[in-house]
C-alpha cells in the first residue's frame, strides 16, 4: 500500500503512486501487508494494528529509498489508541455540559504537539472532578478536533465547547482559551494567559474553576469536587511526562515508541521519585514490550503510585487489572471502582469497570455501565462497547450477544471469537468455525489457553464453557 495522487485513465489508475505501490509489493513476502512511510505517517495514530520497521529498501526505477513497514497483528486494547467506531447520533444536550476539544499550537510547531495535547487531558481531568459538570470524554472531544462548536454541540449532545491554543518560548506558555455555546455559536468567555511553565498545572487549576464559574453561574466550592490528584513538584518531570505520553500514544504501533515511552516516564520519575502518576503510565508502556512478565514486571510501579497518590485515577485504573490477573476479583471491583469517582466523566474507565464487573459476576451492572459510558461518549473505541457483547454471553443470552457484536463497525480479534463462542452455543459450528480462522489471520500463533487466560471469569464453568466452544470452533488448545 502506498498514498499517492493517481490519474484515472479509463478504466485505469496510472501515475507514481501506482508505481512505487507495484515495487512494494515485488519487496512484500507472501501473505504479508506491507505499506510505505508515507502511508504508514498518516494512519499510525489511530491504526489499529502493529507494524514492524523494515527499514529503508532501494526500489527498482525509485531515485530515492522507501521507508516499508509490514503489518504484524492487531493491536490490544490501549488507553490511547482510537480505532472505528460506530457514528455518532444526535441527542438533546445535557444541562451543565462540555466538551473540551485538542488544544491547537500557536505558529504550527508540530514539535509541541505532544504539549498541546497533554494540557488538553489534564484540564479535562480537572474539569471532571466537578461533579455536576457533564464532561464528554477525551475520544469524543479528539474524534471531533476540526469540527465547529456548534456539530460538536449537536453531535455529543454539550452546551458548550472550549477550545485552546498553546505555545511554549523558552521557559515561558502561553494559553489562549476561548468558551462558546453550541446553540448560537456564540462566545461566552475569552481569555489569554502568559505564565512561567513552572506554573502551568497551577494556570489550568485556576482556569478549570473559571470555565466551571461561567458554566455554573458561580464557583463551586471545595465540597463539590473530588479528590485532586497531586501534581508533580518538578514541572521539568511534568515535561517528560507529556513526551512519554505522546510516545506511549503510539506505542503499540511501533515497539520503539514503547520503549522511548518508558525511558521519558523512567526519566520523570528520576526528577521526582515522587511523581505517582509517572508510575503508572511507565507499567502501561511497559506492557507493550515482548519482555514483559505480569506481575513482576509491573506490580512494584502499581504499588509505588497507589502508596504515593491513591487519588491518581489511572493508577487505580491500572492496578485493577492487575488484581483481576492476579485472582483478587473483589480488590479489583474496588479499585475500578474508586476510578470512577475520581473521574466520573471518564467514559474509558467507566467501561472498563463494566469489564471487571462482567468478569466478577455481574454482568447486569457491566450492562448499566456501558449505558452510562456511551451517554458520556458517543464514539467510544470498538473495544469499550464490545464488552456489550461479552455481557450478554456472560448472562447466557448468546443472541444478543452475537447482536450485539455484530453491530460493531470494527470487528476485533476477541469479538470474533466470542462471536464463534456463541454461535457454537447456538449450534451453529460451520459459521462458528469461519470465524476462528478469520480471527487466526491476524494472530496465528494464538491458542485458546491464552484467550482464556486474559478472559479472567470468576465462574469456572463460564470458563470451561468458553474454552471447550472455541476448541471445537478450530482455535487451537
């Protein structure tokens, strides 16, 4: 594959892209998906699959050597990663609502998008920390970036939308913020902040009690948000956070993104051991590498973060899967639910709460989860609503299940296969037995003792079940 204009001759395409695509594929092994730089730059951010670097090749009739990279399976679930999703349908705005888009760089340095982006998590974590403040999640606000405020109003159902624009000189930010209603378009609230980078943590502090002032009508007082996580006491961290963010962002497409993540967190952590939050993301970057052994690769980062800030939504986040792996279903139920109340307006973890608490035995209450977690955001990734369909498997009601799947835009690896899981269920083994094998064309490797290791039930025949249904589908024991 490779991105290029074409002319259309006919019934032909002719041109250089068509060129350079045809010398690829003469370089591809058979069987493989290999694509070039320059279509590989533009869907990395949100691909949901990985990829190895092959590195640069000198194609025949090509003055200049190609960048190939050769697709190697679909990725797992991340944080970060976006992937399709169903469309977005229009609702009636919420009350007390906002979405809070990416923040854009003042004079187009791309260097600094990594800045830009990260202040636009951290002041929507801050402002869902108000509690009758309805803040529409990162993937929406993201999904939407070049939308106008009122398509964004209409689209995720918010009175208003924030918008942003960020430059770092020297030691030196410089936010402009500018508050509209969705109805008229019009602007609400403006302002423009020039402050020392050792100051911006607080400069977004101050800024989200402002934004929640004019949304309000008034300043919530103290008792109306909840546990502040703590910032870090060295903002030069702060900084390689961010960096190890952005990497970490891409991480699963490019195994040297989760390693250069991990050595930004390492570093943060090094400028302040104290830093929770630099904890917790250095376990999720790690994860992605080959070396990496649960529980020991991660579990003293996990308990370092908790012990240091056991406000830090993410690290609890975090630490509840770990405890799933681990057995400890209830200790598990607990900490996905305390990341919920420290971040009640984020529709990820809300969804992956809905997951710990089909795994631990109710997967009614994963139902009402999802409800919530979709109300929130529209254009969750495919798989925060596939756990729709895991639900309903769990509960035994196999044709909702496969209805549910079904209606997914994306199918995943671990939808398909619950998929065949119910269809077998159903007594339907020949659609069952497709399935699998479209599932193994991107993990052939794969054996139904690891799916069934990750697919952490607490009831031993849900896990019997599955396992013997997806043998006698065709996925290997």
């Amino acid at each position: 594959m490779h991105l290029a204009d074409v002319v259309v001759q006919g019934d032909d395409l002719i041109g250089d892209g068509v060129n350079v695509a045809t010398r690829i594929q003469q370089e591809a092994e058979p069987d493989s998906i290999c694509v070039s730089g320059t279509f590989f730059d533009n869907i990395r951010r949100n691909s949901p699959f990985a990829f190895d670097d092959l590195g640069e090749r000198r194609l025949k009739n090509l003055s200049e050597p190609i960048r190939i990279y050769c697709l190697r399976e679909e990725l797992a679930r991340h944080r970060l990663q976006s992937a399709p999703t169903r469309t977005p349908t229009a609702g009636e705005k919420r009350p007390l609502s906002l979405a809070v888009l990416p923040f854009r760089v003042m004079g187009g340095d791309e260097d600094q998008r990594f800045l830009a982006e990260g202040l636009t998590d951290e002041l929507i974590v801050e402002l869902a920390r108000f509690r009758r403040l309805f803040v529409s999640s990162r993937s929406a606000s993201f999904a939407l970036a070049d939308a106008d405020p009122i398509k964004v109003g209409t689209t995720l159902g918010v009175r208003y939308v924030l918008e942003g624009q960020v430059r770092k000189l020297a030691d030196q930010v410089r936010i402009g913020l500018t508050l509209t209603e969705t109805e008229s378009g019009s602007v609400v609230w403006s302002d423009k902040i020039a402050r020392p980078f050792m100051e911006v943590l607080d400069l977004l502090d101050s800024a989200a009690a402002r934004i929640a002032a004019t949304v309000f009508g008034r300043v919530e007082d103290a008792s109306m948000i909840t546990a502040r996580r703590k910032p870090p006491e060295n903002m030069s961290a702060f900084e390689c956070l961010l960096h190890g963010i952005e990497h970490h962002r891409l991480g699963g497409v490019l195994e040297e993104h989760s390693r250069e993540a991990v050595k930004c967190f390492t570093r943060a952590i090094e400028l302040d051991p104290s830093y929770a939050t630099a904890y917790a993301w250095r376990v999720c970057a790690a994860s992605d590498l080959p070396e990496f052994s649960f529980p020991e690769s991660g579990e003293p980062d996990i308990c370092r973060a908790l012990e240091l800030d056991p406000c830090d939504a993410e690290a609890n986040r975090i630490a509840s899967f770990f405890e799933l792996l681990k057995g400890d279903f209830d200790q598990a139920a607990r900490l996905m639910r305390r990341a919920m109340e420290l971040n009640p307006s984020d529709a990820y973890i809300k969804a992956r709460c809905a997951a710990v608490a089909t795994f631990s035995g109710e997967p009614e209450e994963a139902l009402r989860l999802l409800d919530e977690a979709e109300a929130l955001d529209p254009l969750l990734p495919v798989w925060c609503i596939e756990e729709r369909g895991m639900a309903y498997y769990a509960l035994g009601r196999c044709g909702e299940a496969l209805e549910a799947l079904g209606r997914l835009v994306f199918q995943t690896f671990r939808s398909r296969l619950y998929r065949a899981a119910a269809l077998m269920a159903l007594g339907r083994p020949e659609e069952a037995g497709r399935l699998v094998k479209e599932a193994l064309a991107s993990k052939p490797n794969f054996t139904v003792s690891r799916f069934v290791f990750q697919e952490r039930y607490r009831d031993p025949l849900l896990r019997q079940h599955l396992r013997r249904r997806l043998e006698d589908a065709g996925l290997p024991p």
